[in-house]
C-alpha cells in the first residue's frame, strides 16, 4: 500500500466530472474547493463560470448538482449563498480514507511523493570558524535543517553545504600568533569538548588581536600570512587547519546539542572555493559581466545605487588582488550547479543579506551559470530580546548559543519534572525528556513563525504548556500513548460503518490534509505552515476529547474506531514533529 489519494483531491475530480457532464464548455474548469465551516467544503467556482456562460449562477450550481452522485463519497451537496456549493463528505469515506492512511507500510501515512522531483542544494548552518556561534546561526541551522526534512520527504535529492567562514584577511593575524607561540593549542583531537576548544580560540583570537592593535612589526608578518594563505603554503595551510579542526569540535557540540545531524563532508567552506577562484574572475571579466573600476573588479546594477545616488558594485576581487565573500560565493554556484547538478539553489542566510545575494544571483545569471536553475535566499529575520531589540546580554554582547540552549533545557527539564511524578518517570527519562522539550521549544518557536519575520526569544512563553508551542504538541503525542497503553486488550481498529460525532468528523478531514500541507510547506519552503498545521491538529484532538470518550465509548467498536482516530493523530504529529526536527516522547 502506498499514497492515499486525498478526500479533497477525491471531491475536486468528483466535481469537475460534474461540471464537464453540465456543460462542455466547464470542462477543465477549477470548482475552487475549499475547507469550510458551514458544511465540509465549499466550492466557489461556479460563479465565474456563471458569468463567462452568461447564465445565472444558482440555476447553473443546480444544474451542477444534478450531475453529482451522492453516496460512497458525498453525503450531501447543496447550492447555497449566490451559487456556491455546500458539500458534505460521507462518515464512512472519511474513515476509509484514514485507515488507508493507517495501512500504508511504508511510514508514510499515504503521504505521495512529489511530482517531478530534483535536486536542490541547500545551503545552511554555516557558522564562522574562530567565532562564537550566536542566533542567527541558530535560525540558519534550525530552517535549514527542517526544510532538509521536508524536501526529502517528498522526494528530492538534497545536498547539504555548511558554507563556514573559515578564509579571509584575519586568519593571518591568528596563523601568525600561532606560529610564534606554537603549543598554544596542543591536545589530542576528542579530548576536548566543544566549550574548551571555543574557549581556546576566543583566547586566541584576544590575544592575537591585541598584538595586531599594539605591534606594527607582527602586524606585517600577519599580512604576510595572508598571501601566504592564499597561495596555499603548505605549513601556512597546516597551522590555519588547526584552527579549522578546533572550531568544528566546537560545531559539532552544539550541532548535537540542537539534536542535529550534520556531516563532516558536507562542511565546504569558504576556503573549499580557493581553486576556482581565480577562474571565476577570468570567466566574468572576458565575458564582460564583470568589468575594472578603480582596480576592482566589480559587477554593476541598474537599480543597486547607495545612498549618494551612485552605483553600488557587487565587488568580485578587490584592488590588492584579494578575493571576498562574492567571489567564493559565485565560484559555490558553479560548483553546484555544474559539479553537483543542482537545478534549485537555496540559501538559509539572514535577510540582511539579501542585497549581497540579489547581486550575487543576478551576477550569475548574467553569467549564463544559472540556465535552467532557480536560486533562492530563504531569508530570515532577527532574533530579538525581549526588549525588542536584537538580542544581547545585558551587557550589550552576544548570547551565547549554548547558553541559550542550556537554559531552555533547564527550565524545560522543570517542567518536566513537575508532572513526572503522575506519569512515573524515572531521573533518566525526565533529562532525556527535558533535553527533547527545551531543545524542541526553541526550534518550534523559530519555525512556527514565517521565517522573514523577526520575532521575540521569549523562553517562559516557549515552554509553556499552553499555547502555540511543541510542548503543548508533545504532551498532545503523549497523550494519546497513554490512552494506548490503559486501553488493555482494546485495540485501534477502524470501522467505517459507524457514524462519526462532529469533532470526529473535524478531525478526520484534518488529518486527511496532512500530505497536502506538507507538499506545499516543503515546495515553498514555509515550515511555519507545517507548524500551524499541528498545532490545530493538537487543538482539534483536545476538543475530540472534550466531546468524544475515548476507552468508555458505548460500544466496543466505537472505542475501537476512536483509538484507531487517536492513533493515526499522533503518528501524524510524530511524523508532522520529525519533519520539524523535533522529537516526541513516549511518556511525558
Ligand atoms: N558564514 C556566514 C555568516 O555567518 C553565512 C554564510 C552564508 N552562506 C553563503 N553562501 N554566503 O554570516
């Protein structure tokens, strides 16, 4: 058993069957379906038919219904309104159509695969070597990682970039201290964790920095190291690789912190472009996308101008000779659009770069590297505090990440705590359980808002046990393995015979939506969407609950069909959580 063929998809091609038996002319015409709260659907688009056939909309609508067979699928249609049709879906299709949902093997609850799908390279959670990761890496890795999810769900071949900083002008200065002061960061590899190895390079870095500031003569041997970087001097390359190597331990802490897999050979950083480099300013220049201006070498846009009203160039090489963040940027598409064959580019980058990569795609597309190819900056807003203002520590710095992180868990793992005692939970299981709500409080609270949009790092509200957050979606899973548990020799078996109370109802046709959200989330990148989306989920199985007794049900099979309900809700949020990167247990 694979993909289940939607009730709205059943419905839409029940009507424009209809619609074509009407009149030939309303062949192929859209019925303009909808969820609705008068009845299960509405469709609307008889109006606009009505007016091109010049006949009057509530005779054409029940010319329509005429044609609609009720029965198996429909309960019911009527014309309503100025010729809107009112349409009611039969209890027993809702609850054949979720248990074939139920039935399909291969995990993926009848969710259908994309229809053509490609391969996108995706880049994300690319924090800068030496430097201490902050929020907006947080955002990076959090979208990007959802949105991996997603797009393999439906079918996509996904190929992960961590662009790292990890080249550039201050790597002389820090090569440089490290030459002269050569055990400054001898251990083996592993024996270190990720706090130490970020202490370690912020020492380094204050220390070299303060010998730059103070030291005209150190200062000219660090830009000798520069050159020597960039011609790629093998004992240069060996010491700048150390603090490659000390970074990542530091990465890869809190990458597991966050609860999130990435791969060593998916890190290419900035210096991973170094070979291309070069080429990349030869192809540009002869083709005459790039030309001189002042030495530089730069790419001009008619409507990029600063604030003088002049032209703002997109810089490829400077006038030293030095490459920036363009260049290896525009050597990356090459990469990846003619080495890996990507036909979507994405980037998760904050939205205060979207200049440099409206410049950067434009470049490239003048270039011809971009043919066939759809590039986008999924961008992201700010991370704000709770003033309002981009998030700093009271002492106006940076919040650290793992801090940040930490502190989630810890108020989390409270929460947690407060209701163990109910579900017996022992020391272990409440910190695990705490790890997966505090981490998953964050990153729910950075998806569940639409990505461009800033919002506010408020961790009272995000583990709240009420409200718009996972913990209320966790508890919500929770829930349900509980009720599965105490139902003893009961088990979840449909029964589509049996009529459906109105919040079983609202459920059903919920769930049904599943794979429709997430095909649409995932082909436009809106994990906010999915998150919506659980969360009426949740909401919904609460007010079945309210309404609707679950084990005390009048009959046997009535409890039955409502575990079965139950059930396939949360293996939809499981599923729903997984594709957001946030884990649902079993006992909370
Ligand atoms: N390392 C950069 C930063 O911290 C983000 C890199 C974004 N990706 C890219 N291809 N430019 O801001």
């Amino acid at each position: 058993m694979a993909s289940v063929t939607s009730l709205t998809d059943s419905v839409q091609q029940h009507l424009a069957s209809a619609l074509t038996a009407t009149r030939p002319e309303a062949a192929g015409a859209d019925p303009l379906l909808r969820r609705s709260d008068r009845a299960d659907y509405q469709a609307n688009g008889i109006l606009a038919l009505a007016k091109k056939a010049k006949a009057n909309p509530r005779e054409l609508a029940a010319e329509v219904v005429a044609h609609v067979t009720t029965g198996e699928l429909l309960a019911d249609v009527e014309v309503s309104g100025p010729g809107f049709l009112n349409l009611t879906i039969a209890d027993r299709a809702i609850t054949a159509n979720l248990a074939a949902r139920y039935a399909d093997d291969t995990g993926r609850l009848g969710v259908p695969h994309a229809g053509n799908p490609g391969t996108t390279v995706i880049d994300y959670a690319q924090p800068n070597v030496a430097k201490e990761m902050h929020v907006g890496h947080l955002r990076s890795a959090v979208i990007g990682d959802a949105v991996v999810r997603l797009l393999e769900f439906t079918g996509e071949t996904v190929v992960r970039r961590h662009h790292i900083g990890d080249w550039g002008t201050q790597f002389g200065m820090l090569i440089q201290y490290l030459e002269e002061h050569p055990h400054e960061l001898d251990h083996k590899a592993g024996q270190v964790s990720g706090e130490e190895a970020m202490s370690n390079l912020d020492r380094l870095y204050k220390a070299a920095r303060r010998l730059f500031d103070a030291d005209e003569e150190f200062k000219t041997r660090s830009r000798r190291r520069v050159v020597d970087l960039q011609a790629g001097d093998p004992h240069t390359l060996a010491v700048w690789q150390k603090f490659v190597d000390e970074s990542k331990i530091y990465f890869f802490s809190v990458f597991e912190k966050l609860d999130m897999e990435v791969r060593d050979p998916d890190i290419v950083g900035e210096s991973g472009y170094n070979d291309m480099l070069a080429e990349t300013c030869r192809l540009l220049e002869e083709s005459g996308v790039a030309v001189r201006s002042e030495g530089a070498l730069c790419v001009f846009f008619e409507d990029v101008k600063g604030p003088d009203g002049k032209p703002v160039p997109l810089i490829v090489q400077k006038s030293d000779g030095g490459y920036g963040y363009a260049a290896t940027d525009l050597s990356a598409i090459r990469d990846r659009v003619f080495a890996l064959k990507a036909d979507t580019l994405l980037y998760v980058v904050d939205a205060r770069q979207s200049l440099h990569f409206k410049m950067v795609f434009e470049t490239a597309r003048r270039a011809g590297w971009l043919d066939g190819v759809t590039a986008t900056q999924l961008a992201f807003g700010t991370v704000l505090g709770m003033d309002g203002k981009p998030f700093k520590t009271r002492e106006g710095e940076t919040v650290k990440l793992e801090d940040l992180l930490d502190e989630a868990v810890q108020r989390a793992t409270s929460v947690v705590r407060e209701k163990a005692g109910k579900v017996g939970l022992s020391e272990a299981e409440i910190e695990e359980n705490g790890r997966y709500v505090g981490v998953g409080a964050v990153k729910y609270a950075d998806l569940s808002t639409s990505a461009v949009r800033d919002y506010k790092f408020d961790l009272d509200q995000m583990v709240s046990l009420n409200g718009d957050t996972s913990v209320y979606l966790q508890y919500a899973y929770a829930r349900v393995q509980s009720i599965l548990r105490k139902a003893g020799e009961a088990r979840p078996v449909p029964h589509p015979e049996l009529e459906l109370a109105a919040a079983e109802r609202a459920l059903g046709l919920h769930l049904d939506q599943f794979g429709e959200t997430v095909l649409e989330v995932a082909a436009a990148y809106e994990p906010h969407k999915l998150a919506a989306y659980l969360y009426q989920l949740a909401s919904l199985l609460t007010t079945f609950y309210d309404q609707c007794p679950v084990l005390k049900a009048d009959t046997a099979e009535r409890t039955e069909n409502r575990l079965f309900l139950v059930d396939l809700t949360a293996r939809t949020l499981h599923q729903g959580m997984a594709l957001l990167g946030i884990r649902t247990p079993e006992r909370l």
